[in-house]
C-alpha cells in the first residue's frame, strides 16, 4: 500500500513539473512576440504652405530724401505740377447728360520756376582753407554771417536789403561755426545766387563771379562750376545768359 501510493505521488508530482514548465514556456514565447495592431491611426499630415509668412519681422528700410544736400549744392528747382484729371459729368435719373457750362478762362500767368547758379571753390587736393584766414577775406568782400550759418551778400554792403548771393560751406553740413572759426577748416566753399534776383541779376552774378577769384586766388585754390568741372569762358558766357534768361 504504501509503495503504490509513492508512485502516485511520483507521477503527481511529474504532471505538476511538467505543467509549470510548459506554462513558463508559453508565457516566454508570447512575451517575445510583438503584437500587431488591429488598425493604425495615420495622423493627417499637414505641408507648409508653399509662400507661408516669414515670422520674422521686416527691417525697415530707410529711405534717403530726394532733396539735395546742402553741402553738395545739388540745386534742382521744383517744377509746376500740372493737373491732368477730367472732370466728371452729372448725369439726370432720365440718364440725360447735363450740358455744363464752359468755366470761365484765367489769364493769370504761371508763376516763373528758379534757378540757381552755383559756382564752387576747390582746395587742391590735401590742402584746406583755414576759419582763421577764410573770416576776415569774407568779411572785406562785404559777406555778414547770419542766423543760418551763412555768409550773405546784401545788395547793401552794410548788410541791409535783400540778398545778393551766398558762400555757404561746400562740404556738409554746409554751414559755419562763427564762434570756433580758429579751429575750422574746409577743403572747399561754394558761391550761389538764386534767380529771379532781386535787383540787376547781371551785376549781382558779376560780384559773385568777382568775389569767387579773390578767394581762389587768396587761398590758391580752383574755380569749378554746378558740375565741379572747372571753370571755363565759355560757361561764364552760359551762366550770364541764364541770368538774363530771369531778367526778361
């Protein structure tokens, strides 16, 4: 009795070992297998658009004034602006077109465009005026320094009347410092007058003309012309008769 029930427990025993063994068997085999997904979600992917906006914000673009410098002497004069739009007819409800009487005509004459003339005093190269030699050669050509920073000529030489013509710098900012003309100096000044001139253009040029050679001869420097391209006779000839182009 006893020996059976030995080989009962033997065999119960063996059945159990196997079965653990089996289940650890399967447990291991369907961890390592990966499981396969029923269905797949596919997230809708969106492209950027072709021109999207740059996020980035613009720099500004600075944008340099069409006027000229007052240092370069650049002068353009502004002409008249003429106006080209037609104007609209009134039409009735009955889509009948309203006969409008021609407005009446002006004879006013437009007003007369200016112009300067510009002539310029050039240092050779290397070499300057100095504020202490260029205050007193001004001053015994009848120039008296104004509010602006300029030297003008008046139609008076005490400095009374309208002005002549005027030497303002010719390198910007285009003005002088009467106050610290010891320490100043300038490779260049620049005579101009603006026309119509208010008196006779014709002596009035004459004394620019005039005051420009004292001053190139003082400082030992060059005449040129609007166009910094030196002084000739024959562009003297042009200026005098732009000048009496005004005096008309």
């Amino acid at each position: 009795m006893a020996e059976e029930l030995r080989w009962v427990l033997i065999v119960i025993s063996v059945f159990v070992i196997g079965g653990l063994l089996i289940h650890g068997l399967w447990s291991v085999r369907k961890k390592d297998t990966p499981e396969t997904p029923t269905s797949e979600r596919v997230e809708p992917q969106h492209s950027a658009p072709a021109h999207a906006p740059s996020t980035e914000a613009a720099e500004p673009v600075a944008f340099e004034r069409d006027e000229p410098q007052l240092g370069e002497l650049n002068f353009t004069a502004d002409e008249p602006q003429i106006d080209t739009s037609v104007p609209e007819v009134p039409i009735e409800d009955d889509l009948q077109v309203v006969e409008q009487e021609p407005a009446a005509t002006q004879s006013e004459e437009p007003a007369a465009v200016a112009d300067f003339v510009i002539v310029h005093i050039q240092m050779p190269e290397g070499m300057t005026m100095q504020g202490s030699q260029l205050l007193p050669a001004v001053n015994t050509l009848g120039f008296k320094y104004s509010e602006e920073g300029f030297f003008n000529r008046h139609l008076d030489p005490a400095g009374q009347g309208p002005v002549l013509f005027r030497l303002v710098n010719m390198y910007n900012p285009g003005t002088f410092d009467i106050d610290n003309m010891e320490q100043f100096s300038t490779a260049g000044v620049s005579l101009f007058m603006t026309l119509p001139c208010d008196g006779d253009g014709l002596a009035a040029f004459n004394m620019l003309h005039s005051a420009a050679k004292k001053l190139a001869d003082e400082f030992g420097a060059q005449i040129l012309d609007a166009e910094r391209e030196v002084m000739t006779v024959e562009r003297v000839r042009q200026y005098v008769e732009q000048v009496r182009a005004f005096a008309a």
